[in-house]
C-alpha cells in the first residue's frame, strides 16, 4: 500500500523511472485543460449551448472525474513527496497542509463549481462560468511563467509604488475633469467615480472615446493628463525590463556557480551533466549559454583564464 | 519641556525606542489619509452627499483636528530633528525653514481647504475638492515612490529633451491636419489649437477617435503620425527603463561598499548588522541580494577572492 | 555545364567575383518586389484596376515572368551551394530538400498565385490578394531583421509565457464582463467568444471604444482590466529590451573573440582585416565599436593592459 | 574688421571671454524662437488673429527682423569658425559650405516664409504655417536632445528592420481584413489602402474606433491583429531601451578614459577641471557620477585599487 502511494507521488512529480509516463499524463491533463476552457467558453454562446446540449454535458462529467481521481490521488499521496516526508508530523497534518497549498486549492476550484451545481439550483449560469477558473491548473506546468511571477514578484515594491503613483495621478485627474466638466456633461462627468472611467481609460492609453471632454479648458486639461499617460505606461515598462535583464544575470551567474562547484576534477561524470541539464532547463538558460559556461569553467581549471563574467579569454 | 519635544521628534521620525510606537502611527495615519481620499471621493456623487451628509461632517471634522495636530506638533518639534540641531539659528528660523520644506508645505495643503471653508463661503464645491490633495501626504511614508522619484530626477535632462521632441512633432502634427483638413471639418481641425487635441490623443497612442481625419490625404498623414507616437512612446521608457536597470546598479554598489567599510576586523557586530539592515531596506534591496554581497565581502578578507562584479569565487 | 551552374550558384550567393553583380541584381530585386507590393495594394482600388487594367496585367506577367526564371535557376543551381555540397547525396534529393527549405517555399509562394490564376478561375480576387505573400521574398536581404527575428526565438519561452499569462487574463476579462454586462447589453457582451472583442481591445491598450461597458459595476470591473492592460504590455516590452541588451552583449564578445583568435602575430593582414569587415556587419556592430575591439585586443599583446568588459587600459 | 568678425563667431560660440553674453543671446534667442511659435499657433485661431492683427504682424516683423541679422551675422562670421578655419580654401567657399549646413538651413527657413510673403501673395495662410518650422531652430540649444538623436542613428538598421516588419504585418492586416470585410462594410474596407486606416491605428495601439470589424471573423482575424500590435509597440521600445543602457555605458567609460588621460601626475589642475567639466556636461553625466569616476582614477594611481567597471575597491 505504502508502497503504491509512494509510486503514485514519484508519478505525480514526474522523478524516477516514471519520469515518461509522468510527462504523458502531464500532456493528456494539459490537453484536457483546454479542451474544457474551449468548451465552456463555447457553451456561452446560447444557440451552441443548446444545439450541443448533451456533448458538453458529457465533456463535462469525463472532466469532472477525472480531475476529480486526480486531486484525490494527489492528497492521497501528498504525504510521500520529498518536501514533506521530512516533516515530523502525522499524515493527517500533511494532507492538511497540503490542500490549503495554493496549487491544491486550484485543484479543488477547477471541481467545485460542477460538485456544487449537484446540491445548489440556483443561478446556474454563475457557476458555470466559474469552472473558467480550471485554467489556473495550466500553472503547475509551465516554468517560464513561474520565472515572470518570480519577477513580478522582485520588482513588488517597485511595482507597488508604480501603482501608487497611478493612484494618485488617477485620483487628480479624475478631480480636474470633474471640475472642469461636472457642469457641461452631467452625464458623463458627473461625479468623480464617474469621472474616474475617462481618467483610467486615458492613463493606461486605452482611450475609448466613449467619454472626451469637450470644453477648450477641458481639452487642455485632458492633454495633459494623455501627456502623463505616456509616463504611466512607462514606469511598469521600465521597471520589468531591467528586473527581467537582472534576473537573467543572475541565472547566469547562478549556473555558473552550479557548474564550477562540480567541477572539483576537472571533468563532468554523466550524473553530473544530467543534473547541469536539469538546472538549465529550470534556470530557463539556452544550450549555447549553458555550453559556454561549462567551457568557461573548464579551461579557468586548465590555466587557460577565462573572464567569469563575459565568457573572454583573459591571457 | 525640551525632552518632551525631542520625544515628540523621534516619535514621528520613528526612531530611537520609539520605533514601534512610531510604527503603528504611521499605519493609522496611512489608514485615516486613505479613509478620507475614498469619503471626498464619493461625496461627489450628489446622491451619496445628500444620504451621509452628517457622516461625511464628522469624519472631515475629526480628519482635520487629528491632522492639524499632528501639523502643530511636527512644527513645535521639528527643532529637535537631527537635520535642524545641527544648525546654527534661532529655533525661529528652524521653524521657518522647516514650514517651507515640502513635506510640510503638504502637510499644511491637507488642512488648508477645510480651514478656509469656516471663513469664506463662495463656490465650496472647488474647495472640497482641493482636499484631495490630501493623498500627496502619503508621500513621506513610500520609500519606493521616492526611489522612482529619483530615477525621474536622474533622467530629468533626457526627459525633458524627450519631451522637447514630443512639442515640435505635437506642432508640426497639428499644423498639418489643420491644412489639411481644416476646411472639410472646420468644427474639429478649425485651428491649430483644435487640431492638438487629435494629435495629442493620437500621439501619445490614446486614441479617443471623436475627432479623425476623413480625406485620403488626412488619414496617409494621419498614419505617418500614428507610427511616430510609437517612437513617442518608446523613448520615455526606453529612458526609465535604462536609468532603472542603472539605479538597480548603483545601489547595489553603494550597499557593497557600506558592507566593505564596516567590516575592517572581518565580523559583523550586532550594530553593524542592524545599520545594513537599515541601508538595506533604504536602498530597496533583496535580503537575498544582500547576504550575497556580505557573504562575498568577508570571503574577500579571508582570501577566497570573489568577483566584486557579480559575486562569483574567483580560483 | 556544370561550371555555368557553379556561376550562377555564386551569382545568387554574392561571394567571390561576383560580388558586384550580386549586389546589383539584389537590388533590381528587390525593387521589383516592391513595386509589385504597391501595385498589388492599388490594384485593390476599383477605380484604379479598371482605369489601368493592362498596366497592371502588363506588370504582374513581366513580374512572374523574373520570378520564375530566379525560381528555376535557383533550383537548378542550389547543388553547387557550400551547405549542398559537402553532402552526400543525388543532385535530385539536394534539389528537393532546397525545394522544401522555408525560402524557397516562400519564392514558390511569391509565383504560385498567377499560376493557378491561369488553371483555376473561381473568386479572383482572393487570389490575386495573395499575392502580397510576395513581400516574404524581402526577408532574405535584410540582415538586421533576421537578427531581430533571433531575439525573437532566444525569447520564445518567456514570450509563450506571456502569451499564457495574456490568455489566462483575457479569458478571465471576458468571462467577468460577460457575467456583469450580457443582460444589460446582450447584442456586445451576449456571449463569451463576443465579450473577448472588447476584452481583446482593452488589454493590448488599443481601446476601439465600439463595444464599453455601461454598468458601474461593469465600468469598475472594466477599469481594473485596463489598469492590467498595461501590465500585459509591459512584459513583451520588458522581455524584448532585456533580449536585445543580451543580444549585443553576446555579438560585441563574438567580435572580441574573432579578433583575438586572429591576432596571433599582433598584427592583421589584409585577410583578415576583410574578415573581421565582414563578421562587423553580419553582427550589425558600428565601426567606432570594432575598431575599439581590434585596438583592445591589439593592445592586451603589447603589454598595455586593457580590460576585456568593457575596453578601458588597467595600469 | 577681422577683429570683429573673429568676435562676432566667438560670440554666437559662446566660447572665451564671451561665455556669459553670449548665454545671454542664447536665452533671448529661445524665448524669441518660443513665442513666435505660441504666436503662430494662436494666430490660426480666426477669432484671435482678427483681434490682435496688428500685434501679430508686429512680433512677426520684430521676429524676422531679428532672425534674419542672426543669419546674416551667422554666415557672415562663420569663416572664424574653428572648424572652418583649417580648411585651406577661399571665404567664399566656406560661406558656401555653411549655408548648406543643416543648422544654417534651419535658419533660413525660419525666415524664408515671411520673406516670400512679401513678393507672392497667393495661399497666405499656407505659408503663415510654414512658419512653425522655426521650432526646429531650438535643435541647436539642446544637448540632451542631440544625445537622444545619437541613439536613433546608432539604432538605424535595427529600426528599419522593425519597420520593415511594421510595414510587412501592415499589408498582411489591411489585405486580411480586406478579404474578410469588404462586403459587409465597402465604404470602410472598400480597398486595401483604406483598410491600411484601420490596420495603422491598430498596430501602433492608437485604435480610434471609427472603423472597426464587425463580422464574427472579422473580429477573431482583427483580435490576432490587436495581439500583433503589442509586438510592434514592443519591439522599438525595447531596441531604444537597450541602446539607452548602452549610450550611458559609453558615455561613462568616454568620462573614465578622459580623466584617466590627464592624470599623468596624480592630480587636478584648474584647467583640467574646466575641461572634465565642459565634458560631464556634454555626455550628460551627473556629478555624483563623474566624481565617483575621478576618485576611482585617483585611488588607482596610489595603490588603491578601485574596478574600472563599478567603481567598488578592490583588495
């Protein structure tokens, strides 16, 4: 028993001899993932919805079990996997710190809406949709999208103050334009939330057009604010661009490290490329950089110098 | 009576043994300036005003007491702050300087309207609104906001210059839809003025689309200028985003060097510890960023050379 | 025979004596395709295809005509190319894998059209609209662009992210609009796939303005959605800049290595001098850029000391 | 004579003992060249050139007169130039060479137009505008903004192929939509020129809404075109950004090398002084940036090893 939850866990986590097997289920789940986003979204259209009625139903129960087989076995298993059984604490309490994990919790949302609409009746179209929210599972398989979370997340208080700024230049030009304006287009700019719709369609460059000012002082006024726009958009812009080329120097430097610390003997066994492969993999680093640094690494062993930063030969 | 001031300093400057106390004013104080910005908001919506008259009295009245005393306090003791014991002058003078500085020029603003509408009476709905310049106080408590601030300042030249450019491509844009266009359309293009609005919306990629050529030639110059509003756009982020990856730099330098002076016997002290953890946070950096630069500053000492660029062991 | 073909293999190729006329027939070349781009764009014109039907009849069959001759020669010729060559199969198996590669296929493309004109006749203009695939035939003389279109695949995965990061957001848009607006406004918000237009519109900042939301709820769930735009915008941007920094980091240290690993001697002969011209341009550096280069290299023989990051001496 | 004129050309240079003065000129100049354009703009309002009739003509009057005894002083003095004086040829051919400069150029069209209107009295109005191009007259009074230009021709072939990838994706748009739309909607997408309209103001992200899809596949092909634009915006951006970064590396390695150059002896004379700082101000350099560069060549002669790079120590 022990011993097919502990295969189940080595499944789920793609390691080991299962690590084929585990990449097929992973394709088949994406797969499935999307084919079911698809499917909601088309079930919106109501002469689709109720041309292909029994179709999407029956998507939807094969979906539905499935991914519901797969969270169980997932907490069924959780306890085998490497970062817990080196806890010291019952199984209960690991399975418990596991369904409140975040991707566990999406697990459960991508089943809920449709095990709900089981007990609860109304406002069926409300819930429906909330099955949209399946598509946050796609997140446990794609690593460069953890890389861009990981910069968002860097660049939070950066990030936090850009907004900031935003808040305030929203909350101002919202307060000019309904001043300027409250009186000429009560309609439109006849309090500041509602003059807030223009300010933030303006700020962010979307410009819908469905509100303007339409006084010369307003004209102005609003000129000024599309002027500021321009730095609204770029302060984002700007802040992810130079934490994405940071990060990328610090994966570099972090592989490099990786590299140099096994290369005690000046050779690279095979465990050892298959672990540098892994980590480039992780790390997001082309094959061409990845060769590179292992060359680097090489030849500052065998006295020819090479730069550590830039991959120069250094005589 | 002094040592009552010189506590009433370090209180609002958070430091000392106050630094706790200090704390939980500056998040009070954040909450009460964020209540208020979201209460003037929405007492412009008429409905709302009229429902909560009484509410939103209050709410100003205690709002303004609290800040008026917080603005008396922060003048009483700004004598005591370290900046001002160090000059030469009357506490007069200091007091003066000091009730110029911006912050407190700010910190008047918040108060200002409220106090003007006890004495003149004439279009109060212009002096409401003035509150919110109320939000700018939360100034003082984002470090982040200032670093952006100053990565503003360092670009200053460079934006200026990009928006020097901007003006004479603005002017030639309106001069040339109003040739143009200005006698088909003489209520949109009727003179160059008018024609701003368009190539402001157009330039800086908002795009209401209220006003738009129709001839031919209109729309072919009128796409000339859409794809100069790219280059518009992308020099004042090209230009944030350089002088943010530069400031990423630069700090990350500075912290190295204050890490390099304080470590002449090779140990970190408690003191020590705690003033990088200060400059830290003031510069906005990584604890990871952090540990990384300490920790290659004392292997430096202990003869394991590491790269001061980039942190790496260099054999 | 075969040595006529050798001929016209270098003529296509540009390389040795032909370099010259290489270049001419490269220009004649390319200004036939654009002519033929404008032609094909004004032939859309109905005025204008019926006032010069037969100049335009005239130019397509001329156009064709040097087409298919380039086509036929090109194939007929492709075995005596350096990367055909060195293999080791039938002139017939080159000549199909040549026939195959992405730019031959697009000079197929760029004749097939008229051909089928000439076969076929049902809906005319849909084929003759696809002769604009034409102007893919440009994208073998420009160099820069295929250096463009490199950072492009370098950042395929991070760009596939983004692209991920955009659907998960649009589909969530669309759904939350949908929810809100789809029974106030059922004929621009009836449906999911419907509400994505809008959905589409707001996130890339473009903001059309046909199809807004009118509920206040709808107006605060869009404005959040626009301030997220700007987010969705920034990381392509943020992801390209920092690729094109690498970009040419990693060209600059190709040069510096070419030029090092023919200094042998400390001096450069005419050879190499054409070599080192030719990889400068391949790798779209300016002059100023590697003249620096040759001089830091030269210099690092002759004892003066210059460092390899970035060019200055180190006494 | 001679004598004068040597000093009408250190004048306009600004150079030697006529620094202060001839900032001065250049201070009245600008503010000159700036309410002629404000002036202009303002007279296309029929309303306010009718009122101010007269003082319109006057400032123009004053204005011209000035400009043109500028030029006539320009042109006149310019053989004292530096540049022109070690050129061995007569006055006659200098004179020549500056007027065809581009800065001389600018000049003389800023008086060209009212010069004209005396003699040809046709389309006034078009002329009047033509006056606006004195704006271009201010190009010779800012630094930052002859820095920024730098970027764009250093970045010259990658924008042209961004361009010429601008210009591919627009043909391909305007003929998709073409295609798809050009039944339902002749007068909008009646020819591919007029659905380039639409395809512009998509691409560039300005999306004015007066033209737009409305057919299912019209907006699923105008969808993929919306996405498309978010490239295109990207790509000039990030090319810009990158060559801001590496503009401001050069330019502080320029500012390192020169000051390495003139400490042979270990110290700072006045002269030098002057000279670095004619020359901080010149590559836009920050003082804090240019004496953190000073005190690194300093230390650097007295044993102290500082990195040439970042300006950390090194042990």
């Amino acid at each position: 028993m022990n011993n097919l939850r502990k295969r189940t866990a080595l499944f789920f986590e793609g390691n080991g001899e299962y690590r084929k097997v585990g990449h097929y289920i992973d394709v088949f789940l994406i797969s499935l993932i999307m084919i079911n986003v698809v499917a909601i979204v088309l079930e919106s259209v109501i002469s689709l919805a109720q041309q292909y009625k029994h179709e999407f139903l029956l998507l939807e129960l094969i979906s539905v079990s499935i991914f519901s087989i797969e969270y169980l076995l997932r907490v069924w298993s959780c306890v085998e996997r490497i970062e817990y059984t080196s806890m010291k604490c019952s199984n209960l309490k690991r399975r418990i710190k596991y369904v409140f994990s975040p991707l566990a919790l999406i697990d459960l949302i991508a089943i809920l809406p449709t095990l709900l609409m089981f007990f609860i009746t109304f406002d069926l179209r409300f819930l429906r949709v909330f099955r949209l929210l399946r598509v946050f599972k796609l997140t446990r398989y794609s690593r460069a999208m953890q890389l861009l979370l990981q910069s968002f997340r860097d660049e939070s208080s950066s990030l936090m103050a850009a907004f900031f700024i935003m808040a305030v230049v929203l909350i101002l030009a919202s307060c000019g334009i309904y001043l300027i304006e409250h009186d000429i287009q009560p309609d439109k700019f006849g309090s500041i939330p509602a003059a807030m719709w223009w300010a933030m369609a303006t700020l962010t460059t979307v410009g819908y057009g469905d509100v303007v000012p339409v006084t010369p002082l307003g004209r102005f006024f609003g000129g000024l604010i599309t002027l500021l726009s321009m730095g609204m958009v770029a302060i984002p812009t700007g802040l992810l661009a130079s934490s994405f080329s940071e990060q990328l120097r610090k994966r570099r430097i972090m592989f490099s490290d990786a590299v140099h610390e096994r290369l005690h003997d000046g050779q690279i066994d095979d465990d050892q490329a298959e672990y540098l492969e892994n980590l480039r993999c992780k790390l997001g680093l082309s094959k061409q950089e990845a060769n590179k640094a292992i060359k680097v690494q090489l030849s500052s062993r065998s006295k020819h110098l090479y730069c550590r930063h830039c991959g120069e030969r250094q005589d």
